[in-house]
C-alpha cells in the first residue's frame, strides 16, 4: 500500500457550532478519511475527502452479519496551539483486537494514526478550545461487499470521521445513579464482549433505556453466567474504592480492555494506591458498603474519562457512596487525566503525541 493520502478539500465548509454549548457527537468536521480493502489488493487507496453520505450497496455484508469495529479517542488543543492525541497506540492495538476477533483484516496502526494526524492539520480549526471540550476522532471498519453467504467480507472500508464534543455530562462532574442490570446480558467470555464492536452496544440500548426511564443514568453489568460478578457499567470500565484498596473486574474475555482504565490502573500504582485486577461479585459489593468501607465508585472511558457513581440499586438495595459526592481519588484521576490530554502537566510517559 502506498503511504501517500490523496486529499481533496470540501469547497463548501460548514459552520462550526458554538464551542459553548456543544453536545456529544452531534457535528461532524468538513472531511473525512477513507482507505479501502479487497482480499486481492490489501488495504489501498487512502484518501480524504469532503465529509458526505456513503453509498453501499443494500446487501453490504455489514448490515447483515455486523462485521463493524470500532475506536474513539480525542484530539485536544493545548495552549501553545498545538494539537494532542492522548495514547493513539493503544486505540491501534485494540482496534487490531477488535478486527481479529470478527474476522476483519489488521491494518497499520503508525498509517491510520498518520492519517488521523493529517486530517485533523486540514480540521484543525474545528478543534474547540473551551474548558471540558475536544475533537472526538472516530475510526470504524465496515464490512461492504455485497453478499449474502456467512462469512467474512472480502472488501472494507476504513473510515475516519471527527466530532467537536463538549463534556460527555453536560451537568458537569456530578456523581450518577446507577441500576445494576439483572435482566439482559451485555456479552459473555468467548463472545465478542473484549472487541469493541457494533453489535455490543446494539445488546446494551434496551438496558438503558429502560434505566433511564426509571431515572438511573446508566446499568451496571453482571457476568452472564452467574449474573453475580461485575462487568463494566454502561460502555465504560468499572472501578471501586474499598477500604483503601481499588478494585476493578479483571480482563476476562468479555470485557473490554479500555485505555482510560489502563492508565488509571498505571495512575494509582504510581501514587502508591493498592490496586487489585480481580473477579469481583455485587455481594461483595453490598458487604463492603454496609461495613461502611465502599468509599468511592468510578467509571473510565474515552468520552468521560472519568464519572463518579452516587448511587448504586441493586434488587432493593440502594448504595449511597460517599454522600453522593465525588471521591477524592475520582477528582484526582479526573484531573490528571485531563491535565495530561490538555498537555497542562508534564508526561512523564510519552502517553501523548503532539503535532
């Protein structure tokens, strides 16, 4: 595959949205990526282009069998006017997980992270610069020959498109009601729960919605075998604090391995804070918190980084924690985390790439 990225710009930009008052992936950028695959060719042709519709034909594989991956990651506008990406890498390891569990060729993740950077030079002004705010990057594979057979595709496109996101809570940093799901399954080990991919958040809607309309923000969900051990809470990774010790369900195969958690887990063992990767039960849950030792819950994701949990029901349980206020350590994380993606505080990891 040649590495040089055809480009063609828009002769109609758009207008860009008040900075102040954005909402999570509503506007898109003037243009997009684009690279294509075929089994006889590899990965070819990658261009960027004026954002548009796209044509696929009605029997795409990918609206029949669902072979579509995903990734989602932020660019980040520093004072100095530079632009930052926040660990790239690990969203090109993941997506290559992704793709190798649904049957998707692998691509390069150095060329897709180049690209990336090219199209966000050409976006660069959309980037918005307000507190809480950035340039949410999504790449996604679908799979686009026309075919009814079950079976892999033999063509894809690799499509990235950019979003100017505000905070992913609008309400602010304020700790969220939770409802732990004892009804539908999100994933299960030897599934696709670890990828992430289409059809896992497609099985997570109907959980939600049916949360919301009870006035939770989100479900948290148990394994599907025994429908006792803790999963992730929504579409992010899950975290407690109890009696000192962080605790957050191990990898395990059917949940996915974030890059928010991952640098948390890094985070607290450089601070010194113990930290336990482990299979974890909402029993023991509910013991720590009526022995008054659940000091903080925590969710980890790319959209909100970090989103502290007030309130956690279980059958008839209702969980309290911390007074329904945010957690030191939650706080904590929140701003270095962000401090980093802002390039306010010094990276001592080489997590960040700046251009």
């Amino acid at each position: 595959m040649s590495d040089e990225i055809k480009i063609q710009l828009t002769t109609t930009p758009g207008n860009k949205p008040d900075s102040s008052n954005l909402s999570f992936g509503k506007y898109f950028t003037d243009h997009m990526f684009i690279m294509d695959y075929h089994t006889e060719k590899g990965w070819h042709d990658p261009r960027i282009v004026p954002y548009a519709p796209i044509a696929l034909d009605p029997a795409a594989m990918v609206f029949h069998y669902g072979q579509a991956v995903f990734e989602g990651l932020k660019a980040y506008m520093t004072d100095s006017g530079k632009v930052l990406l926040f660990r790239p890498d690990k969203n090109m390891e993941r997506l290559n997980r992704s793709n190798d569990r649904l049957g998707i060729p692998e691509v390069d993740g150095e060329f897709v992270i180049q690209a990336i950077k090219t199209l966000i030079e050409i976006d660069k002004s959309w980037i918005p610069t307000e507190k809480g705010t950035s340039l949410y990057v999504r790449p996604f594979i679908i799979a686009t020959e026309p075919c009814l057979g079950v079976r892999s595709s033999y063509t894809y496109q690799l499509i990235v498109i950019l979003s100017p996101v505000g905070a992913y809570y609008s309400g602010g940093l304020e700790p969220v009601k939770i409802n732990v799901e004892s009804s539908y399954t999100r994933a299960v080990r030897g599934g696709i729960g670890y990828a992430k991919a289409a059809g896992n958040y497609a099985a997570s809607i109907k959980a939600q919605e049916n949360a919301k309309k009870e006035g939770f923000s989100q479900v948290l969900w148990l394994d599907a075998i025994e429908k006792k051990y803790i999963e992730e809470v929504g579409s992010m990774n899950i975290f407690f604090k109890i009696a000192g010790t962080v605790i957050t369900p191990e990898i395990n195969g059917s949940i996915l391995e974030g890059v928010t958690r991952d640098s948390v887990i890094t985070l607290l063992k450089d601070w010194g804070v113990p930290v336990e990767e482990r299979k974890l039960s909402i029993e023991e849950i509910y013991e720590a918190y009526k022995q008054g030792q659940l000091e903080e819950v925590f969710g980890t994701g790319t959209a909100a980084v970090i989103s502290p949990v007030g309130e956690l029901h279980w059958n008839e349980h209702t969980m309290a924690i911390n007074d329904k206020k945010i957690g030191e350590l939650s706080q904590k994380l929140y701003d270095t985390i962000t401090g980093l993606q802002a390039g306010q505080l010094p990276d001592t990891r080489n997590w960040t790439i700046t251009f």
